[in-house]
C-alpha cells in the first residue's frame, strides 16, 4: 500500500509539473476559447484556430480568427493565474501572483501586430472592421485594466462578439474568400513554426539585453532613471519623441 501511495504522489507530481508547462498552459487556454467559439452559429461566423501567416518581415502566430458579417475578430489568448494590472499604451502588464509581480508583454500591442500582418494579407479588404479581443483563461482576476480593447474571460466571448451588430460588413461571399484566402496563407510547414518561435525569443532576448545596458530597444538612446507617479522607472532620453519606459527591477515573463 506504501508503494501505491507513493507512485500516486509521483504521478501527480509528474502531471503538474507538465501542466504547469507554458507551453501546455497556452494550449489549455486556448482550448477553453476554442470550445467556446464551436458555439458560434457557423452560417455568420466562420473560425479559425491557431494560424501562422507569412507577413513582409516574417510572420505572425494568430490564436483564434472570427470572421462575421461585422468583420474580423482577432483573438490573443493568455493563459495566467492571479491579477492581471494593464493599459492600452504600456510595453508591459504586470501578473501579481501573491507577493510577487511578474512583467508580460502588453496583449494588446501584441494583436495590433496581428492585426497588422491580417491587413498586409488581405489587401482587397482593407475597409473592413478588426475587432481586437484579448482573452484571459486560467485562475485570473482582471483589477485594473484601463483599454479601449475588449478584454475578457473565456466564458464572455460569444457575448462579446454578438453584441457587435448594426449594418452587415461583409456579405456571406466575402466572409467564405476570406476564410479561404487566410486558411490557404498559413503556414503549415513546422520548421517555419519552428523559427517563428525562436525568432520571437531571440528578439526578446536582444531587448532584454539592450535594456539592460541603458540602451532604449525603440531609438537607440540612452535610458534615464526618472521618478514617476507610481516609482522609480527607467525612461528614454528622447521623450517625448519616443515614450519607452521600464522598471528593471522586476521579473519579465
């Protein structure tokens, strides 16, 4: 019975070690949104799920795609736990998870570049409206999240997306050629997936070290220690030409 007990505790030791894998997080959080979209009505909304689209410097790794009669939604899917603190303009979020706080690139600016690369693809639309939404799944909390942008839990997302009504947008014809022009544009090819990844942490990378040494990763200028409303906090010698700012001195996921 000792040895039942015991190989029970490494089992689920094991699965939570696995389950608390970002890459596995990201997945389960994406699965919670994808569920719900399967609710959608499919003769006025066409989904698509995780795509990769080739843009004209690289590429960009869309989570969730609803095309409707009022236009396009763009979905970025966080998987956090604890309280999540942001707004439109700040490079950074930040997680506070009991005592600790954790940076994370803004979600928002995120899906303005996913956005973007949609308009670089579909050239032909380029009238038609994007709705930006920004998921949160996982054990979190929205405090304080100041944004024009809407974002949301899992289980808001179909309301979200059918409070937007008013004139049509897009006629069923029009909604069907871009379903097919995006799901024929992305990459399938997993060595490009692949180098999409590393690209992505190779840049965050060189950021980081940038910033580190005092050099602003936006212009090129020196970062000053400034004192602000709410610390201390590292900002750009340029402003207000460039706004970038940060705070060094907490942890960046």
């Amino acid at each position: 019975m000792i040895w039942i007990g015991v190989g029970v505790f490494a089992f689920i030791t094991i699965l939570t070690m696995i389950l608390n894998q970002p890459v596995v997080k990201g997945f389960l959080g994406e699965r919670r949104v994808r569920n719900q979209l399967n609710m959608l009505y499919s003769e006025n909304y066409r989904v698509l799920n995780n795509i990769m689209i080739k843009r004209n410097k690289g590429t960009s790794q869309i989570d969730h795609l609803v095309i409707s009669t009022q236009g396009i939604f763009v979905i970025e899917t966080k998987n956090y736990k604890g309280w999540i603190h942001g707004n439109d303009d700040s490079e950074y979020w930040t997680q506070t998870f009991y005592k600790s706080k954790i940076k994370f690139h803004n979600p928002v600016r995120q899906n303005w570049g996913h956005i973007c690369a949609l308009k670089e693809t579909l050239p032909d639309y380029e009238k038609v409206p994007y709705h930006s939404v920004v998921v949160f799944a996982g054990k979190v909390r929205l405090m304080n999240v100041n944004t024009k942008t809407d974002v949301i839990y899992p289980d808001q997302i179909v309301d979200t997306i059918t409070s937007y009504n008013g004139p049509r947008q897009l006629s069923s014809g029009d909604m069907e050629k871009i379903f097919d022009i995006l799901k024929q544009s992305s990459v399938k090819d997993k060595k490009l997936k692949t180098q999409h990844v590393e690209r992505i942490k190779w840049n965050v990378k060189i950021k980081d070290m940038k910033v580190k040494v005092l050099i602003c990763p936006k212009c090129g200028g020196r970062l000053t220690k400034r004192d602000g409303r709410y610390g201390e906090f590292y900002g750009c010698e340029n402003f207000p030409q460039c706004r970038y700012k940060t705070e060094l001195n907490q942890k960046r996921i």
